[in-house]
C-alpha cells in the first residue's frame, strides 16, 4: 500500500489526477484500518490535488477539510485548510455567513504561534515589506507591478520577501526596484517571521494569503510588522485578528466581513506588459467570438447556463473557454459539465496556452 501511495503522490506531481485517484480509491477499498488510520491525512490530501487537477471543486475542497481533520500537526492542518478555503470560494453554494463562519474558525490552528511585542522605531522612511512567495511572472504580477515599482522613494523603503529562488524579466524589475530583496526559509516560520521583525518592518503587505498554503498568513501570526495589509491576490477577506487592513474597494465589501476594509477606489490596478501591447486587438471579426479564459473550477453550472443563453440568442456567436491550467483532465471534466447541460455547440474547450494573447486578441467580447 505505501508503494501504491507514493505512486499517486508522483502522479499528482505530473498533473495526472484520474490515475491518481483510481489508485487512491483502491487503497481506500483495500487498506486495512491501520494503514487507513496513520496515512489518512496524506490521502485526504492526495484526493484534494487530484480533484483539483480534474477541475471537481466541490470534491477538492472536500477534501483538503478532511485531510485538515485527520492531520495531527498544527503548520499541516493550516495548510490544508487555507487550500480548501480558496477553492471554497469557487463554490455557489456555499453562503456568506457559512463562508465566513470558517474563516473565522480558522484563528484558533496559529495557537502554536506567539506573537512578537510591540515596538516603535526611529528610522525616517516608512518601510514597507511584500510577501511574495513567488517573483515570477504570473496572473498577479500585472496588478502589483505598479506597487512595487511606482513609488515615493524620498518617503518610503521597500523589502521585498520570496520563498523561491527562480527568477525571470519581472523578478529583476521589482528587485531592481527595491531597497532590499531576501529569500525566507520557510522550514521555521519563526526564523523567517524574525528576519522581517529585524528588517524593522512598518507595514507588511501579503500578496496571497491561502493562496499560499497558510504560509504567508503563518508569518503574520507572528506579528513582524507594526500594521498588516491583505490584498490583490487572495479570495477577499480573512476574518484573523492579526490582519489589520485588506485592501478593498466597493465589490470587495460588505457588512459582514471582520476584516478592515482599506478601501480604494479601485482596489486593482492592472499594468499591461509588452506583449500585451502588441496582441492588441487588429480589426474586428464579421462573427461575434466570446471569451472566457480562466480557472475553470470558478466557473459554475449557473454562468454555463447564462452564457448558453446568449449563444443562443445569437446563431452566429461562438464561445471560447480557456482553463489558467494545462491539466488535459480539465477540459474533459468542463465538456461533461457542458454535456449535461446540452451546451456543446459552438463551444470551445481549451486547455492554458503561452500564445493566451493570441487567442484573446480573436476575442471580440470577455464574460
């Protein structure tokens, strides 16, 4: 049984959620109590990449919630919940209070974590720090580019917080950009929450939030910084007592949410690079082709059916949906869904592709 675990592990390494989960069903159906008992966790986990890969958000989310309630470590148990609270956020069905009636629970698993006392300083420039823990280029680069790169240099100081080492165009701009660039080792998040406390940090600013695994949010439980601010990439609220501010703008709010609102009046701010410029659109096509390129597990069966509406009122439209991932297992499970929904004409299904810009610059009309 443990060759045929460490099997699956692999398979979700290489994005092949079916196989991993035929596997991960025959160890469930076959698996003595035992075994079932010490290894539950990894398995919950395990189902929760699988499903993830294969686009069944309901299932993924499941089971990451699992996996958090059979793990016996505090730092794992965070983990697996903040992945089953983002993709929560995919979900229909789900309501606000019951949404946030999780976040909320979510405080008591830093109980292993004490806070730093509070200090002041003394420098002169406000210093700002940005957990980032990937630098590359990605979805969330454009929209914090100008934060990072746009800013009063004569009042503020800017450090800049990676997990990974890898490196690309926008990892030297931001860092070029920056009074200080650092790699945290994430193995203790003491030490790495110590080195931004010692970096005498006034704001620290988390780009991710779940997103990250409870990787980032672990290292403001601490405490590193004198105010702490969510936002840009991360579903919208926290409800945790050690995020003071999330950025917000109206669409980002409500009445309900225990978070701060640091409200803007547009709390993205969207940079096009180069190639975007030179994708633009050319002339207009004599059909109207509509699009959607995203995570396909945000997509529910009730903005398939509005959008199967509006082909259908217009016979020569089209529809593009384009996945975030290249996982094959994706767009099969979104033709079935569509199947279902007797929504397959004029419909094309796509895996992410490096030319997305190509492909949009073809798109007359984005839902």
């Amino acid at each position: 049984m443990y060759e045929l675990l460490k099997k699956a592990d692999k398979l979700t390494d290489i994005g092949k959620g079916k196989d991993a989960l035929e596997i991960l069903r025959k160890i469930e159906d076959e698996a003595d109590y035992d075994f079932l008992d010490e290894n539950g966790a990894q398995i919950a986990e395990l189902l929760g990449a699988a499903y993830t890969i294969a686009g069944n958000a309901t299932k993924a989310m499941t089971a990451y919630l699992a996996a958090a309630g059979k793990d016996e470590y505090l730092r794992a148990q965070r983990g697996h919940l903040a992945s089953g609270f983002f993709i929560m956020h995919y979900l229909s069905n789900i309501k606000t209070e019951e949404l946030y009636g999780y976040l909320s629970n979510f405080e008591k698993f830093f109980g292993d974590i004490e806070k730093f006392p509070d200090v002041k300083y003394s420098h002169k420039k406000l210093k700002i720090g940005y957990l980032l823990p990937k630098t590359t280029k990605s979805s969330l680069s454009n929209f914090i580019a100008p934060m990072l790169t746009k800013y009063n240099r004569d009042e503020f100081e800017t450090c800049i917080y990676a997990f990974d080492e890898k490196s690309d165009d926008f990892t030297k701009e931001i860092r070029e950009n920056s009074a200080a660039y650092k790699i945290l080792e994430i193995s203790s998040y003491y030490d790495a929450a110590k080195i931004i406390r010692d970096d005498e940090i006034d704001i620290l600013t988390d780009f991710t939030a779940h997103g990250a695994g409870a990787d980032t949010l672990s290292l403001l439980a601490y405490r590193p910084a004198s105010v702490q601010i969510v936002g840009v990439g991360f579903p919208s609220v926290t409800n945790l007592s050690f995020v003071d501010y999330v950025f917000a703008d109206d669409f980002l709010t409500d009445d309900k949410m225990k978070d701060t609102p640091l409200t803007l009046k547009n709390a993205l701010c969207f940079r096009p690079d180069g190639n975007m410029l030179k994708n633009l659109r050319k002339k207009k096509s004599a059909n109207i082709t509509f699009g959607v390129f995203n995570n396909f597990m945000k997509i529910t069966d009730d903005m398939l059916l509005s959008w199967k509406e509006i082909i259908e009122n217009l016979p020569n439209a089209t529809l593009t949906l384009q996945d975030a991932t290249i996982y094959n297992e994706r767009a099969e499970y979104m033709q079935s869904r569509l199947k279902k929904l007797n929504f397959t004409e004029r419909v094309h299904v796509k895996i992410a592709s490096e030319n997305y810009l190509s492909d949009m610059a073809d798109t007359d009309i984005m839902l």
